[in-house]
C-alpha cells in the first residue's frame, strides 16, 4: 500500500474571498506508518486530512494536485467509485464522536448499516458478530453494543468511532484530533489502543493534532504545517531531537516540562496570517526570530537538507542533499 499526496492545494470560497486552507503540500505514506500531522488550531491540517477521502465541506474545494492510493488517482474518481473508496481504502476518525454518532441508533446498528452499506452480501448476524469482535478487541464490552451514544463516556464513544473506522479494514486511517476532548488517562489508553492497532493490522495512518505529546507516542514521521503549508517534514526522533524550522523549534518550547527550573510556560508572539491575502515570502516571518530580507520577498519551497529531513526555510538554502 501506498499514498501519494502531491501538490495537493485545497481553498474555500468566501465572501471575503479566496481562503487558500492548504497549499502546494506533498507527501507520502507507507504501508503500516504512521504520519502526525502537528500545527496550531486553523493551519488547515483538518482540512487536508478531509481531502484525502474528498470530504472537504463547502464551500471549500480542491483546486490543485494529486491523492494517489496504490496508484489510483482519488481527486478524479466519480461518485460511485468514490462511495466504494471511502470507508473500505480510506476511512476517517471525527474529531468529535458525540456529533458523528447517531443519536437514535444503538451502538450495534451504526455497524451493521456501515458494513452493510459497502458490503450488501453480508447479513445482519454477520455485520453484529463483526461489530462483537471490534468492540472487544477494542475494549468495549459487549452489552454495550446496545446502548444508545448518550449513554456511552467520551473514551467509549471514541473506541466506537475508532471501531466504525475499522469495520471494513481500510488501508489508510485519517484520524483527526482522535483524543482532544478526553481526560489524560483515556487519551493515554486511545494512544495504546492505536499503538497496538498499528502493530496487529496493515494500517497506514495520518494523525492529525495539535499535541506534539500525542505524535511522540505514536508516530513514525512528523509534519509540520503552518498556515496552509508543510514546513517541515523528518522522522519522529530527528523533528523533537534536531527541528530545523523556527516554528517547529518554537513549538518544541512550548510543551511542558516538569523537570524544568522555571514553571512558566512560553508563548509564540504574533498570529497566523490572513489566508485570505496573497502570499508573499515566508508566511511564518512575522513571528520568526531569524528572519531576514529574503524571506520577505521569496517563499521558501520544501527542500531536503539532510536524509529523510525536508524543511521549508531560507536559513538552510544551499544545503541541499
């Protein structure tokens, strides 16, 4: 399995005008990798993921490059091919369970009519024995499968979600902000639960969030995004031990640590940019500390300067591998 994402540019049209959410990003996904996708509230890292299965919400649109899984040209398909895609190659994990379930169908009824929707030949005893095996390889009792989601806590229903997702073993996982809205001891068990998910299957992954401390537990690669655009590219250990970009070294600052002298937290000055206005040089350069004249006028492109370390920034021009 493999996902090639290529030039991939997604806008929203707005009465303000063109609001360019993601722009020009490329990457790729292998088979059983993991891929966080880290940047700040807005930077368009849903949006991207959303691309990936041509769920974009209007009134956004992709309006440049390429999605290929195994070759297969995703941003091109009509709409029945797409229907068979979606949920069995590429599924996706909302960010919020509560808005994704539905409210008047029992636990076990969201799996039949998933599995039974793609899989017509299935019967509803089979699609329920499905849905028993998920849930408790998942960790979810079986008498939950009756439930209505309201009766169900935040880590159930995000394990359920998880176990929709996985109902007609896809390749590649969109997980989008998969444990925001839990306490710290149900996201620790979401990321073991996606850690051994990712060890027993095939799975590919794009993690999407803004907790540098989640793509630590789980990821193989990270990406870095800033107002609609991958900055930085390199495996888990290479960003946290030797980030390059500004931005992802400014982050890094930011994550808590207990063992620190100093209890205060610090900040990133500034704000994002204006997506909506034409781009001129870096975006990041209004917040960056190392920024000088040609980052004002030219755009950086994303470049690798070491192996497997790609960087978007005019400080390592020239060190092209």
């Amino acid at each position: 399995m493999s996902l090639e994402v290529s030039h991939l540019s997604v806008s929203y049209f707005t009465q303000k005008g063109e609001l360019r959410a993601v722009r020009d990003a490329s990457f790729s996904l292998a088979k059983r990798e993991t891929l966080g996708l880290v940047g700040e509230s807005g930077c368009g890292k849903t949006t991207l993921g959303f691309a990936l299965a041509r769920l974009v919400p209007r009134p956004g649109k992709v309006v440049r490059g390429s999605v290929k899984l195994d070759g297969k040209e995703i941003l091109t398909l009509g709409d029945k091919e797409l229907r068979k895609i979606r949920g069995r190659e590429i599924a996706m994990v909302f960010q919020d369970p509560t808005t994704s379930l539905n409210p008047v169908k029992r636990v076990k009824d969201h799996f039949v009519e998933a599995i039974r929707a793609h899989q017509p030949e299935t019967s509803k005893e089979e699609a329920v024995a499905k849905c028993r095996q998920i849930l408790s390889d998942l960790g979810v009792p079986e008498d939950r499968m009756k439930d209505y989601p309201h009766q169900l806590s935040g880590g159930l229903k995000q394990r359920v979600m998880i176990g929709l997702a996985l109902a007609l073993d896809p390749k590649v996982l969109v997980a989008d902000e998969p444990t925001t809205s839990l306490d710290v001891i149900i996201e620790a068990q979401i990321l073991d639960l996606i850690g051994r998910l990712k060890a027993k299957t095939d799975l590919s992954m794009l993690l999407v969030t803004h907790n540098l401390g989640v793509v630590a537990e789980v990821a193989d690669r990270i990406a870095i995004m800033y107002a609609g655009e991958i900055m930085e590219l390199a495996d888990a250990r290479t960003i946290f031990r030797s980030p390059l970009f500004p931005y992802t070294q400014l982050l890094l600052k930011l994550v808590p640590n207990i063992e620190a002298e100093s209890a205060s937290l610090e900040s990133i000055p500034g704000s994002p940019p204006d997506l909506t206005k034409p781009r001129v040089g870096c975006q990041f350069v209004p917040r960056c500390p190392f920024a000088f004249a040609r980052c004002r006028v030219e755009a950086p492109v994303l470049t690798e300067v070491e192996p497997g370390h790609l960087v978007a920034c005019h400080l390592y021009a020239g060190k092209e591998k």
